[in-house]
C-alpha cells in the first residue's frame, strides 16, 4: 500500500484543458502515479468584459469533484493547485476560486504569467536534455510563454496574451479552415510577437523545445507520418495546408491528430508558425515536462542537474540492478568504435550519447529473463519514463536494444524518427560489436581494436593471433558476419598479420 507522504500532487487549471498529475517520490527518482486531463475549455466562458459564465466555472467545478477524490490521502503541504491564463483575465475569478478551494480542500493560486513561464521553464529543466542554453515554448489556452535560460536559470520570461483556444474563437470562429482565417492569426500574433523579438533573438539558444499540447499533438503527426521527430517551419506549412484542404474544422482530418485536439490544432498550429518566423527558429523538440512537473519538482526541492539523461540512465540502472561495470566496459567500447567511424559514418554528437545510453541499458531484460532479453529489454525501454529522453529517441533506444544480438530486424531501425534509418543502421552495427567483444565481463580481455570502413562495409582489425587464444568470441563473431550480411551489411574480421575471415 502506498505511504501518503510519499505522494505528491499538482493541478493546473488551465484555459484549455485541467491537469492533475499525482507522483510518487522513489529513490531520488519520481513516479507517475496517475495524470488525469479534462477539456474544459474554459475560456470560451469568457465574455468582452471578460465576465466568466456561470456555465464554464460549472464545468470546471465538475471536474475538480472527480480530481478531489485522489487527494484525500494527500498531505496538504505536498498538494499544488494554479490557475493561469483564464481565471487571470477573470473579472469574476474570485467566485470560481473560492469554491474550486472548497471542493479541492486545498488553497488555488492564481499565478502571474511570468510565474507561469517560471515554472514551465523549471518543469523542462528537470526533464528535458540536449544543450544547457534553451529557448522554451508554451502553447496554452489563452496564454503563450516564452523563456531563455541556461541550466536551472531563467534569463528572459514573457507570457503573452494569445493561446490555441482565444485564437480560435477570433480567427477560426466560423469553423473555416482557410488561407485568409490563417494569415489573421498568424498575423495577429506577430502582432504581439514583434515588440520581443530583439531582445529574444539577441539572447540566442542552442536548442528550442516546445511544451504544449499542440507541440505534442505535432509529435504524434509526425511519427504517423513518418517524419523525423525535429519541428521545423516547412513541416508546419505543409500540415497547414493539409488542414485548409479541409475546409472545415469538423471535416479535419490529419494522419496522426486526435480527435480531441482537432479544435484547437489549427489556431495553436497559427500561433507556432508565427513564432518559427519571427524568432527564425531552426527546429523545435518536444518538451519531457512542464508546468505540472515545475510544481512536482518545486515541492521536492530538488537541485537541477546539468545532465538530465546522466541522472536518468543511473537510477534506471540503480532501479532494475544493472551490472554497472560491464555497462561501463560496453560503453567504453562503443565510444572508441564510433570515434574511430565517426568520419566516415557521418555520426556527430547526439549519435554517440544516443549509443552510450544503450550501452548502459543494454542488459536491462535480464531483470525479467535471459531468454527473449533483447525483447524485454526493448519493451522496457519504450514503456519507462526516461527524463531527458524525447519519445521519438526512447523509440530508437528500444530499436537499437531490440537488436543488440541475434537476426536483425532492419525494418523496426528504418520506423523509428530519431535518426536518418542509415545512421540508426550504423550504431546498431557498432553496438552488437561491442557487446561481443565485452561478453568476457572482465576489463583485461578487451582488445585493442581498429576499425575502419569502406562505403558500408565495416572492418575490424584484431590483434595478432586473438582468435585462436578466444575461440568462444571468434565463433560468435563468425556468427555475426553472418546475421549482418543477412540484411545486406558486410563485416569483415581481420588480423594484424593481414589474414583476413570472410
């Protein structure tokens, strides 16, 4: 049975949809425990004088009836309740709030919009990995926050008064999914864009991240279109087409969109092309957390660490009993293949820490049974939660796990949309290598290995005479010639005296 005080809560009533997420504190890691989300949609309730109907403050009030129930065991201190956008702009706010209080048996604060672009920012820092310097963006339902900052400090905040849901209700509101209808709204939000956009370019990012509900709802395009996971501004003009060859919002249908976010997709979908253009942003990631996990995070009063994965990877090891050191000998082998390759294979960066992660990972079917390991292990790490890790690259870990030994399955590394299917290829290739050469478990009999390659073909050069003094491994590596040249990839084994197997 779960211990109440290890449970913490956090519930955001936002303009669009109410959240409340429940974690679990564990071993310096969190749990989810559940993630509730509710359309309320209650800026709709909004009137010119910005007067909240009485019908909108009742679905809202429904729906925090069916949050109160999973917060009775809760200890109040470890319970977080905000209001944003919406119940900011309120004139009425006080009457929605007060009896939002009683019913959650907890205080509702309503927060400024650059407290809320704070907490946004804390909720990617503690989730979120790839480069220090960061360029944050929120989507919400009348409100939209944009923030720089390196590490857990925020240098610039902005919240600004636009939002997928008061875009829709202005620009969308006769259901019309024209070129006219999206030139005003993206017009409108350069508008409110322009007075910022020096300050925010001057200040400059290494990598954007989006945390909203239509950034992820672009996500799950994406990888049912097959796209790569990246967000740039052509792949948002061409779903815009798509939706204006719709015509209207009831008829739209796009591979990949919810009906759920359907209404909101295309004014949330305006507001993000006027923000590519206006801030000239490259591409865009999606987001391990927000405002929710900002709050969660808050409470716990934990440090942010430079290295979100590093933390990650530890206590995924710490969790499932890892044998940390033959991770270790794997890695160190999988690093000096792809620096030796890198060249000639064209892997930067983001593919060696990407391989690194599923050296320190790849044992973890073992937790569950030696047979079919490879498999659990991949369904392990598609199912955990990975801070730090986008979906699109917990999917390539999974694949590269899936066929750390054995037939290669070449079809699941071309499906998944972290890397170009030939990049993913490669490190599969250098990955089954490792292991192979690092199965002795122990440090002094790994060799001093070169490899080089040729096109595709891939060469190892092993020390004199190591095949006769490691017959095991050079049966197993005869093996692997033969499973790779099954899909079409060629390795060859040779050694320092120029022999050459295959």
């Amino acid at each position: 049975m779960l211990s109440s005080s290890s449970l913490y809560a956090a519930i955001d009533l936002g303009s669009n949809s109410f959240h409340m997420l429940v974690v679990r504190e564990v071993s310096g890691s969190i749990q989810v425990v559940t993630r509730i989300k509710r359309k309320v949609r209650l800026a709709t309730g909004l009137d010119k004088n910005n007067h909240l109907s009485k019908q909108a403050m009742e679905r809202g009030w429904q729906c925090l009836h069916l949050f109160s129930e999973y917060l009775q065991n809760i200890p109040a201190s470890q319970i977080r309740v905000v209001a944003t956008a919406t119940l900011r702009l309120a004139a009425n706010s006080d009457e929605f709030v007060t009896k939002a209080s009683e019913i959650l048996d907890s205080p509702v604060n309503i927060i400024s919009g650059e407290e809320e672009a704070r907490l946004i920012y804390q909720g990617v820092a503690h989730t979120t990995g790839g480069p220090e310097k960061r360029l944050v963006v929120d989507i919400g339902g009348a409100s939209t926050e944009l923030v720089i900052g390196t590490g857990a400090k925020t240098n610039q905040l902005f919240s600004l008064e636009m939002g997928c849901v008061t875009w829709l209700e202005r620009y969308f509101n006769d259901r019309s999914l024209t070129a006219e209808n999206f030139a005003k709204a993206e017009s409108a939000a350069h508008h409110i864009l322009n007075p910022l956009t020096t300050t925010l370019r001057e200040q400059g990012w290494q990598i954007c991240v989006g945390a909203s509900g239509t950034v992820q709802a672009l996500q799950e395009i994406m990888i049912a279109q097959g796209m790569d996971e990246q967000i740039t501004l052509p792949k948002l003009e061409q779903l815009k087409h798509q939706a204006i060859e719709c015509g209207k919002l009831e008829e739209l249908e796009i591979d990949g969109l919810t009906l759920e976010r359907a209404l909101v997709f295309p004014s949330g979908l305006a507001i993000l092309i006027a923000i590519f253009q206006a801030l000239n942003i490259d591409g865009m990631t999606l987001a391990g957390g927000a405002l929710r996990e900002g709050l969660i995070y808050g409470m716990l009063d934990w440090p942010i660490e430079q290295d979100i994965r590093t933390r990650t990877l530890r206590n995924t090891q710490n969790r499932f009993q890892l044998d940390i050191a033959q991770a270790q000998r794997v890695k160190q082998l999988a690093e000096n293949f792809c620096q030796q390759v890198a060249k000639s294979w064209e892997l930067d960066d983001r593919c060696r820490e990407l391989l690194s992660s599923a050296c320190l990972l790849h044992e973890i079917g073992l937790c569950i049974d030696f047979r079919q390991g490879a498999a659990h292990a991949a369904y392990l790490v598609s199912h955990l939660d990975l801070p730090g890790y986008t979906p699109a690259q917990k999917r390539l870990l999974a694949v590269l796990l899936k066929n750390q030994n054995g037939p290669i399955d070449l079809s699941s590394l071309s499906q998944q949309n972290a890397l170009p299917s030939l990049q993913a290829q490669r490190l599969c290739r250098l990955l089954r290598s490792a292991i192979i050469f690092a199965s002795r478990r122990q440090d002094d009999s790994l060799p001093a290995l070169r490899l080089r390659v040729e096109n595709e073909t891939l060469i190892i050069t092993l020390p004199y005479h190591w095949q006769a003094e490691h017959p095991l491994r050079a049966e197993t590596l005869q093996q692997e010639m033969k499973w790779q040249s099954y899909v079409q990839w060629m390795l060859f084994i040779e050694e320092q005296n120029n022999s050459r197997l295959g």
